[in-house]
C-alpha cells in the first residue's frame, strides 16, 4: 500500500471516529452540488420546525418545499436544497422520504443574502428518525 | 434455396463462431475484473489534483485554496484570474449549465459513480455526473490524422493493455476554451495531451496515473494520481438527467441564483446588468 493511500485512509477512519464521537455525520452529501453553493452560510446553522409541503425528488438537485412560521406569526415557503437524488439514495434517503403535510425538525445553512432558501443539513422526524448531519 | 444448403451454411457459420470463439474469449479472461460501480476516492472538495492542492483539506472554488501544477506563466495567470473570480462566487462551472460534458481529464474526478467496462478492442469509462462517456480504443488503431480531429470535451483516446494495465493517450481536448478541471478555475489548453495508466491496486483501488504535458499551460509533465473505490454489489447507477429540474440557472455575470417552484428567482441579491 502506498504511503499516500495508507495516509488517505487512517484520515478517513481517524474522520469517521472524529463524526461518531461528535454526534455528527459527514457533509458530503449536501456539498456534491452541480453548481457552486457559496451563496449559503456554511457558518451558519439555522434550526427549525416546518411543514413539509411538497419533496421534489429530481436531478440534478432535490428541494424539499416547506412552510416555516415567521416571527409575525405567518407561515412562509423556504425551498431547501440538497444533493442529487442518485447519491442521497444511496444513502439510505428515498423518494417518500418527506411527506407533504409531514411535520419535520430540518437543520440548513441559510443563503447569505437572506432569502427564503437554505441548503439542507439534516432532518429529524417526528419519529426521531433522522437524515443527514443531526 | 434447398434445406441441405442452408445445413451448410449454418455448420459453416458454427464452424467459424467456435474457431473464432476461443480466441476472443480468452482475450476477454486476460482483461482484469473492473466490472460493478466505483467512486473516486480522493476527497470529495471537486479538487482535481489532491497531491498538490493547499490548504490540504481545501474544497475547489473555495477562497484561497489552489493547486500548484508547472504552469507556464501566462497559465500561472489565467489560473490566478480565475481564483479571484472563484472567491467572488462569479466563476461559472461549464458543466453546472446542464448542456456541456466535464472533458477529459476532469472526467476522472467527478461525484457520484463510475463504471469501467474493458473489453479486448474498446474500453468505456462512463460517469454517473452528467453523464460522461470516454471510449477508448485498443483494436490498434491510432488517433486520427490532423484533418480529421477537433477540439472535443473528451477527446480522442487510443491505447493498448499491457498485462492488466490500460495504457491510453487522449488528444484533441477542448482546454480552457469550454471547459475547468474543477472548480477553483485550473485548465489546460487545447494543446495538452494526457498519457493515463489504469490498473487496480493490490488494495482493490483502482488507480489513474496520469502524465499531461501541455506546451501552452505546463513548463513540465504534470503527474496527477486519482483513485477509484469499489462500492457494494449490487449498487445500482441512475439517470442524472442536470436540466430535469435545474433550479440554478447562472446568470452573465457569472452568479448562481435560485429559483423558486415556479421558476421565480429567490434571491434578495442579484448582479446589476444581469
């Protein structure tokens, strides 16, 4: 085994055990976009509760649409960006894996100009099931 | 024509297929085993030469993070042009328009997975992003002669098996003109030519070793390693389909926006003149 192969992988397993002991999983999965994704606040993690309205399973990135309650008390639509549906199904995500009207805790990194869409983090159901970094 | 003729002909035809048979399949069984679905194993920050990339842990596209390949001073230049537009988010990625391949040889450093199908005459490299196909040809023929090649994304590849080990050439790459190596800005030109050897480790990896010379962009042979690793049997590869429902379109300028279910764009803020 080369020494860059072995150096590659005693970092991959020394990150995995990095992940487990914090509580968190890898990012990867939200980062593989097809396009740049500096318009987000990576520094940022905003939680929320929100309605699911519709979860568009597509190429080259999945949206799921919600309905998030602004500080006046009004409900408003965010659309959450995540990776593509190929690699996220590998991951253990399905196509039902958000259901309209479902009720669902999300973590995402919220565009840095404000607006109403963020990149997705992670998702907890109401179950306690989660996706992504929770 | 009589029934007797047509037994023949089709002995004669058998005859041929099980003299011929052998040969190809014994061709076939000295070609490795790289059938199932693989992905790259070097990070996953789009970087497309990890060995010299700094910071170490640095993502493509990210504020000063870059790779230092033997760039020519005038590459050395446009490289560092595109950096400043990278950090500003206004460095478009040909391939994020939906409409344009990664070229060769980005192709090798792609998300999602790949597949490596060899076959005695032609080999076939096809990524799950995009998605991206690179034949490469080794019937014995050689690359075109200069009337008959144009710059293309992919370029033409013609090589040899060597034991286990793909030997190929790619020529007539596109560069800089339509195409990045990845996402800090890093390209080549259309002069570049990339000597790829293939084979799988000992560590079941498969491994890229890549030789690019490029009269325009490269003072010297710039060697690039790339991993593959082998994923669960049984994974299955889908369409990737970028323009289904592409959310993201980028704009003159260069910006990414976001465009809302109804195709209304979300962001508070978008570019003057755009």
């Amino acid at each position: 085994m080369t020494k860059a192969i072995q150096s590659l992988l005693v970092r991959q397993k020394l990150m995995a055990l990095t992940i487990c002991f914090a509580g968190i999983v890898s990012v990867t999965e939200v980062v593989n976009a097809h396009h740049s994704n500096a318009m987000f606040d990576k520094t940022q993690v905003r939680e929320v509760t929100a309605t699911v309205r519709e979860f568009q399973w597509t190429n080259p990135h999945i949206w799921i649409q919600v309905l998030i309650e602004n500080e006046d008390g009004e409900q408003e639509e965010w659309s959450i960006e995540g990776g593509g549906p190929n690699t996220l199904f590998r991951k253990g995500w399905r196509p039902n894996s958000f259901k309209p009207g479902e009720i669902v805790e999300f973590k995402m990194n919220p565009m840095l100009d404000g607006s109403n869409a963020a990149l997705f983090r992670g998702a907890r159901f109401s179950n306690g099931e989660t996706l992504g970094n929770w | 024509m009589g029934n007797a003729l047509r037994v023949l002909q089709a002995a004669a035809v058998l005859a041929v297929l099980l003299i011929l048979s052998p040969v190809a399949n014994s061709q076939s069984a000295s070609l490795p085993d790289w059938s199932g679905v693989w992905e790259r194993f070097e990070g996953n920050g789009g970087i497309f030469d990890p060995s010299t990339v700094e910071p170490q842990d640095g993502r493509a596209g990210n504020p000063g993070v870059r790779q230092f390949p033997p760039l020519t001073d005038a590459w050395e230049a446009k490289y560092q042009a595109n950096l400043a537009l990278a950090a500003k988010d206004r460095l478009p990625d040909p391939i994020s328009r939906c409409g344009t391949p990664a070229g060769f040889p980005r192709l090798l450093a792609l998300p999602d997975v790949y597949e490596f199908i060899v076959r005695p005459e032609q080999s076939w490299i096809i990524t799950e992003n995009g998605p991206n196909i690179i034949r490469i040809y080794t019937d014995g023929r050689d690359h075109p002669p200069p009337e008959e090649v144009w710059p293309t994304f992919t370029g033409d590849s013609v090589g040899h098996w060597d034991g286990q080990t793909l030997n190929f050439t790619t020529v007539s790459m596109i560069g800089d003109e339509s195409t990045v190596l990845d996402r800090s800005g890093l390209t080549l030109s259309d002069q570049a030519t990339v000597a790829t050897r293939m084979f799988k480790t000992d560590e079941g990896l498969l491994r890229a070793e890549l030789v690019i010379e490029d009269p325009l962009a490269l003072r010297e042979p710039w060697h690039v390693t790339r991993h593959f690793r082998r994923l669960p049997a049984g994974t299955r590869v889908y369409d990737y389909a970028c323009a289904e429902n592409n959310r993201n379109p980028i704009t003159e300028s260069g910006q990414t926006l976001t465009l809302d279910t109804e195709g209304n764009v979300i962001d508070i803020a978008v570019d003057e003149n755009d």
